[in-house]
C-alpha cells in the first residue's frame, strides 16, 4: 500500500501535491483511472451536436432553479411537510451537526448507516458522531473501504479510487473479523456486504444524500448503484437525508435530463441501477420504510454564492465529477492533493465558499486554465471564467452587495512585495524617459540578474535582459540600412 497520505488541508496543498508527484504508483493509477472515466463518458455522448443540445437543456432548468431559490426551498419544505417530512435548516456545519445530535438522542441512538453523501463528509458528520459516542458507518463500499483504512475519498462519485486490489485486500484481512486475505474483486466485494448487512438491521438511523429535491412534488431523489442507498433510506426506523440548498429543482419532469446528463457523464452508464425517490415516511398499511424522514438543508456558505451573480453558476453543479476526470491537474496529483472534501476543478471553484479564500487560496490557481473541465460539465458551468474571477477576489477585497456577506478571505493572496512589484511597474511604464532610462541599465548590468526569482525558476529558467533593447536594435537596424543605401 502506498505510503503516500496528504494531508487534509487545503492550506498544504502544494506540500501534497509535491507529495504525490513523488509517488509514481498513486501517479499511475490516478491517470488510468482518469481515462478510463473518460472514455466511457465519451462512449455516452458520441455525437457533440447531441451532447449540446441536452446540455443546453440542463444548464437551462438548473440556471431557472436557482433563479427562484428562495421561492423554491419555500415551496419545497410546505411540500414535504404535507407528506410528513420534517425539514430542517442549518446554517453551517455545527448548525447540521447539532441536528443530528438532537435526532440521535430522541430515539437513544448509537448507530447510523450512511449511504454515500458529500455533504455529510463536508460537516464532518463522522467524527461529530463518534465524539458523541455515536458510530456513523459508511455504506457505500468505497467509502466503507476508506472508512476502515481511516482515509479520506478522493473522488466525489469513486471516493476510493486511489485504493488498489491489494490495498483493499490488506484494509479486509486486518478490520474485517474471520476475512481473510484474496485479490479476488468478486471475494473482496462479498466479504463487504456480509460485514455491513448486520449494521442494517441493527442501526436505528439510516443518513443519505440527495441528488435532487422536487419542489414541485416534495421529492427527494438518490441515485445510486449497489443498493445501499435504499437499505440505508428504508430499513431503519429513522432516515435523514442531508443535502446542499442548491439542489432544489423545479418540477419532477426536469430529473429524466438531468439524471441522464449526470449518470452518463459521471460513470458512463445509460442509467444507474437504481433510481430511489423518496416521497415521506412509512404511511399506514405500508409494510416498510422508515417510520420517521428528515431533511437537513445546508447553506455553509451557498447563499454567499447565490447572492453574487459573478459566482452563481457555481451551484448550478449536479456533482458528476466530470471535470475531474478531464482535469490534467487532478489526473496528475488526484483529489487527496486537494485536502478538500470537494477536489478537482469543482473544488477549486466552491470550497472558497465554504472554507474562505484564505484557507484555499492555492486552489483557484491549480489550473492550467486548458478549460476541459468547462467543455465537459454536463450543465454548462463556465470553470476556467470562475477561477479567474477568484483569482481576482484573491487579491482584491470586493464589499459585500445588497446585506448578503463578502466572500471571506477576499484579498487573501495579495502580497506587499506584489503590490510594490505592480507599482514600480506603472511608475517605469507610464514615462517614457524612465522606461527608457531602465532597459538601459538592466541591459548593461544582466550578469547581475539572480539566479533565483521566487515561484518562476521552480520550473523555468530565469529571466534575463536581453544585452540590448528592442528599440537600440532597432535604431541600429535602421542606421544601417540608411548607411548602405548611401554607399549605393
């Protein structure tokens, strides 16, 4: 297994990045792992002119969503109400954290089945659990297999993914009681779902995702592949479901494009194997479902994205993971690189919502800008222009519009030795005499140059006057043309 563990801190993100460029077997793997994603996305989407079009479509129903949030969380929450859900509304991760405590102490709970959900690895819903003495055991078998190794996802749809066979195998043999050792992925898969089946039947909460919310029906929909999902929403007495804000759409009728947009474009499948809506508790005469659904929806900094029209698009996202997969950055040091709970393009352009720009500052500029990620996102989010426009929030403080909060840690990359560099500039460019007075001097004293000039000669070579200025060659140029058509 490889030794290489990042830390998880986007803070470090150079420290982990250089850490995994170093590991030539996390290298290969998460380059293999990048193309194949990416051939079976394209397998889906053969012709570009259809790909466009559904898109176009996709980008318009998310875009109308989020045009009327606020009216659609209101209507979403009446809906599911009129159903018997109880909703909930957290303003950050403590916030959602303490709803959950609340929860687990009225039905005397020591143990959740969870199935896989970003959001919750965005609270940190785990270990806030386990200081309660609550255990939270992931469900999904990836996130099952990190959970053992105590590791972190590094994917947001195959949070493993940087796990090998072998890997998986040594995790098995060592947590898993009477599991012994096999490569075999069929052993190692059944291995899995014996040691989870119990915790189904013996938990007394089930905790999930959601991948849309109707607002128009008062619908909770997950998609997913190996059934976990539905154990975790169903056989439990009790099932919260925790998701972004954003994730509200607007009538039932808008999930058939979307969930084609994100199963094709996440896994390269037609359709996932199952599709699970979910519409209120266990009514009378059901014989199963949970007796008791909740629905916690998170902000944790969304609403500061809505409220700036620049930023907005960034919640248009549906989580495909797309644009990691097409990422040269992500394909080279993957997500643990990231020390984020969102990595890849996606991360880098809204973990500055919920961590500050100054904590993440690093991220927006982990890009080479090649915008692959924008020409795949299955709903038209325009990454490359957001990742400028924080790299400008970077440097440049902007006040907060209409008494909603700034983006924390705007100006969070702007430097005193940067600041002076752009005004020795404007001071040397704005006078010709003294541009003129300073590419004489730099070009007559370049042996002085040094031989180290920050974050430019890690990976280049340094930057050295030329020994005369384009003008003087230039005017000597001329000088001698003028001289040999005299002589002629």
């Amino acid at each position: 297994m490889s030794a290489t563990r990042p830390a998880a801190d986007p803070v470090a993100f150079k420290d982990n990045a250089r850490l995994v460029l170093a590991d030539p077997v996390l290298r290969r793997g998460f380059r293999g792992a990048m193309d194949y994603l990416a051939d079976k996305r394209a397998a889906q989407f053969p012709e570009q002119d259809a790909f466009e079009r559904l898109r176009t479509l996709g980008e318009h129903l998310r875009k109308r969503a989020l045009s009327r949030l606020p009216e659609l969380l209101e209507q979403l929450e009446s809906a599911l109400q009129a159903r018997g859900v109880q909703v909930h509304w957290a303003e950050d991760a403590a916030d959602a954290n303490r709803i959950f405590q609340e929860i687990a102490a009225r039905h005397d709970a020591t143990m959740m089945v969870k199935g896989k959900s970003m959001v919750s690895e965005e609270i940190e819903l785990n270990h806030r659990m386990q200081e309660q003495g609550i255990a939270c055991v992931e469900t999904d078998m990836g996130e099952y297999i990190l959970q053992l190794d105590g590791d972190r996802p590094s994917h947001i749809i195959m949070p493993a993914i940087h796990k090998t066979k072998e890997d998986v195998a040594k995790i098995f043999a060592e947590h898993i009681p009477g599991a012994g050792y096999t490569e075999d992925v069929d052993e190692l898969i059944a291995i899995g779902r014996v040691a989870l089946r119990d915790k189904f039947r013996q938990a007394k909460i089930g905790v999930s995702g959601v991948n849309f919310m109707v607002a128009e029906t008062g619908s909770l929909v997950l998609v997913e592949n190996e059934g976990n999902g539905r154990l975790s929403t169903t056989v439990p007495d009790v099932h919260i479901a925790i998701t972004g804000i954003e994730k509200v759409i607007e009538k039932l009728e808008h999930v058939p494009p979307l969930f084609t947009l994100l199963t094709r474009s996440a896994t390269g499948q037609a359709v996932t194997t199952y599709l699970n809506i979910i519409s209120g508790p266990r009514r009378e005469g059901e014989k199963d479902g949970p007796r008791e659904v909740h629905l916690v929806l998170l902000d944790n900094g969304r609403s500061q994205a809505f409220a700036e029209e620049r930023f907005r698009a960034t919640l248009q996202c549906i989580r495909c993971g797309a644009c990691m997969n097409h990422c040269p950055v992500y394909a080279r040091i993957g997500g643990l690189s990231y020390g984020t709970t969102y990595p890849g393009p996606i991360g880098a352009i809204i973990s500055p919502h919920l961590l500050g720009l100054e904590s993440t500052r690093d991220l927006p500029t982990a890009s080479s800008l090649c915008g692959a990620c924008g020409d795949v996102c299955p709903v038209g989010i325009p990454i490359p222009e957001l990742l400028m426009h924080l790299r400008e929030a970077g440097r440049h403080h902007r006040p907060a519009m209409q008494q909603h909060k700034a983006l924390k840690g705007q100006g969070a990359v702007r430097s005193i030795p940067e600041v002076l560099a752009w005004k020795a500039w404007r001071l040397l460019y704005s006078s010709p005499m003294r541009y003129r007075l300073f590419t004489w001097i730099a070009s007559r004293l370049r042996g002085l140059t040094p031989a180290r000039q920050g974050g430019w000669t890690r990976s280049r070579i340094p930057l050295t006057p030329a020994p005369r200025s384009l003008r003087e060659r230039l005017r000597d140029a001329r000088n001698t043309a003028s001289h040999d058509t005299r002589e002629e």
